[in-house]
C-alpha cells in the first residue's frame, strides 16, 4: 500500500520528536504489508535518527531481530485484534533500565500513530473504490455511445424518408434533440472520472450538467421551452391526459439570456417529468407563463402539508411517490439551480391563486427568475 506524504510526516514529526530523549538510540516504524496472498510483512516506513537513503530490511528478514533483548521493546499499532503494524524502541547497552516516563510516552506515540494509520488505511480504501468507480464509469460511457451514435444515425435516416410536410418530421426533430441532449449528459457524466473537482470543503463543486450547444447564442426563455413543451404534448397523449400549455409568449420569454441560464430547461424537464408520473392518471398537467417566472401545475392531490417543505431536500420523496422508481433528487437540484440563477422554487398548493383559469387544488411549482438586466449604454 502506498501511504501517503502526509501520513509519513506526521510519523516522522513523531519520531524526531524523541530527539533529546535520554535513555533512546533509535525508533523504527513498522506497517504491516500484504504481498500476494502471503502473510503480511512488517516492513519500515519510517526511522529515527535518519539514516539517508538506506532502508532497513522487514522484521522477519533482520537477524538481528530475531533474538529478544532487553535493549529493545516493541510497542504494538493494534486496532482491535488486527496488528497494523509496530514501533521499535532501542536503548543504548549502557543504560540499566526503561524509565518509566519514557516507556508511557513510547505507548502514547504508539496510539496517536496507530489512529493515524487507521485513517490512512481507510483513505487508502476509499481511493481504491473511487478508481474502480471511475473505471466502471468510463466502461460504462464508452458503452452508451455506440447504440447513442445508432438512434442518431436510424432517425436521420428515418427524416430523410419522410416527405417535407411530413407531420411526424417534428417526432423525428424531437428524437434527434433527445438524442443530443442523453450525448451531453454522458460526456457530463465522463468528467466524473477527471481530477478536475474542488476537494476543499470550502469550494462548492459544479453541478455536472450537460453544456448548451455550441451554437445557441440566441437563448432565450421560449427557445429553451419549445422542445420541453413539444415533449410534454407527447407524453400527455400517450397517458391519455389533459394537457395546457402556454397560450400567448410574455416579452421576457423572448429577450436574450445569459448562457448560464441554459438550466432553466433542466429546472423544467424535471417538474414536468414529476408532473406526469405523479399525478394521477387523467388528471390534466399544464405549463403556464407568469410576469416573472414559469409554473408547472397538475391537478392532482395537494402535496400533504408537512411535505410541502421537506420535498426540496435531497433524498426525501413525497409519500405520492409511492413505490415509482426516483431518487428524491429533482426538486433539490430545481431549488438549488433556481437560487444559484438568483431566483426561487417554491410550491403553491392552489395553482387559482396564481392564475385563476387554473385548478383550485393540485401543485404548482412556481420557478421565479430575476429579470435580463439591459447592457448599459454610452451617453
């Protein structure tokens, strides 16, 4: 196992710590090291006073070891019943005897280092599932791409055979941009593997979204919404269920955004996604337009009042949920990537009070946006 630098410093600050201890000529650290299947060795990572370059061989490979002196004491690195290792404590022939003072020091040592190296362990653990994750990950990616690449391909075969006025041409536009969207998801999902994340606990991490295309220098509210609502009219006709969209487009819709605000279509897809799988089965789901914000209603029962707030933390699914698959994720990101824009989600459990040809009892996620500031102009 390879330890790590901050865990031989510690050791060696232990050690050196020792320096004008009388009666003691030499400290040695020993970890316990697994090799191929064999019993573990005790072999040394750490020794005081330094001697350069030259390493000492494992406990059971020194002769001189091997041989009990009343020169030399062996306090054990034990956790539990395991033997992580030990500390080798040599005095000179010419002393008569241990002091005691020193022999409880010699133990104290031995039991800060042992909880270090419990620790150590443990990260050393951790790490390796990490990389086999990674791995899997990367496997995984690698995989999805290529039956990905096929969808792409079939459907723009698929449009190529479909006459210009063709109503199901839309259908296919749709598959296509689905196919994108799943395209950046999974080369969001790729960058998990990279050594590119904050580690300190101070520095929040990004959210591993899928990036705007490239292209789409002209974002716009209803630019983001289009295919989110195209989708939604398919998904109501396939259940069977009432559908309202927006029926006229604000002025804001169509101002131009920052490209930051390329999340509002994740906020959305997942309101709606929520929408259509937990409202019961012929109860309508519509999207309607406020001065300020987007809401994403249904008509179904009101979220139980000592839901309404726990709903938005992450993990924690509505007692609707039932047994549907989920993560209790949604709202969490919804509420989280709302404020991170400077704006809100919140829930109103009489979607009337926002709109009056709304129902009176259901769930309405209001998303709140602050307004495009105008580029300030030259007097």
């Amino acid at each position: 196992m390879k330890l790590s630098n901050r865990f031989l410093n510690l050791v060696k600050q232990q050690l050196n710590s020792f320096e004008a201890e009388a009666p003691l000529e030499k400290l040695v650290v020993y970890i316990a090291q697994a090799r191929d299947g064999r019993a573990p060795s005790l072999e040394a990572v750490s020794q005081w006073p330094a001697t350069g370059n030259k390493s000492l061989p494992p406990v059971e490979a020194d002769p001189e070891l091997r041989a009990p002196s009343p020169d030399r004491r062996w306090y054990p690195l034990q956790e539990g019943t395991i033997l992580l290792g030990v500390l080798r404590a040599e005095k000179p022939l010419s002393s008569p005897s241990w002091p005691t003072r020193l022999d409880r020091r010699l133990l104290a040592t031995a039991s800060a280092i042992t909880n270090c190296l419990s620790l150590e362990l443990e990260r050393a653990r951790l790490l390796d599932e990490l990389a086999e994750q990674r791995e899997q990950i990367s496997l995984m990616v690698h995989q999805l791409r290529n039956p990905l690449a096929a969808l792409r391909t079939y459907a723009q075969l698929l449009m190529k055979r479909l006459e210009p006025d063709s109503r199901h041409r839309t259908l296919i536009t749709g598959l296509l941009s689905e196919q994108a969207q799943l395209d950046r998801y999974i080369s969001s999902l790729d960058q998990i593997g990279q050594d590119n994340l904050p580690i300190e606990p101070s520095i929040k991490a990004p959210l591993l979204l899928p990036p705007l295309l490239p292209q789409a220098t002209d974002l716009t509210i209803k630019s983001l919404l289009t295919p989110l609502i195209e989708r939604a009219i398919a998904t109501s006709a396939l259940q069977k269920r009432p559908w309202h969209g927006p029926s006229q487009w604000p002025a804001w819709t169509e101002e131009l955004r920052p490209s930051g605000d390329g999340v509002v279509a994740e906020i959305v897809a997942n309101l709606l996604e929520n929408a259509f799988r937990y409202s019961p089965a012929g109860r309508p789901v519509g999207l309607c337009l406020q001065q300020d914000g987007i809401c994403v209603w249904d008509g179904g029962e009101p979220i139980n009042k000592q839901e309404r707030e726990r709903i938005f933390s992450r993990g924690i699914r509505g007692q609707s949920s039932g047994d549907r698959p989920g993560s209790g994720l949604g709202l969490a990101l919804g509420r989280q990537l709302a404020e991170d824009l400077g704006g809100s989600l919140q829930l109103i459990t009489s979607p009337e009070n926002l709109d009056p040809a709304l129902p009176s009892e259901g769930n309405a996620f209001l998303l709140s946006l602050p307004s495009v500031t105008p580029p300030a102009t030259e007097a």
